[in-house]
C-alpha cells in the first residue's frame, strides 16, 4: 500500500512539474533538443564515414 501511494504521489508530482514548465523552459529544452539532434547527425555521419573508411581499408589489406 505504502508503495501504490508513493508511486502515485511520484506521478502526480511529475505531472505537476510538467505543466508547471514556464514558456521559457520550454524554449530552452526545445533549444538544447535542437542543438543534441544536430551534434548526434554530425556523429551519425562521421561513424558512417569512417565505418566506410575502416571497410576500404580492410579490403585492400585483404587484396
């Protein structure tokens, strides 16, 4: 029973929390998402580049 309440004051305090976000914090979060999805492109492209490079060279030590 302790757990079931302290669960459900958990989620209602998460909820609270959330719709107690000003439109600044939002921004801000909107913000820091923007520039965590371009940082993880970049990082996307350079593993696919160097995946690429690290198959070329396997392939002429292999002849």
């Amino acid at each position: 029973m302790k757990k079931n309440l302290a669960a459900l004051m958990l989620g209602a305090t998460a909820a609270w929390t959330v719709t107690s976000a000003t439109a600044g914090e939002i921004e801000d979060v909107n913000a820091r998402l923007e520039v965590l999805e371009r940082q993880n492109a970049a990082i996307r492209k350079e593993n696919a580049a160097l995946r690429a490079r690290t198959s070329s060279c396997a392939k002429k030590i292999r002849g």
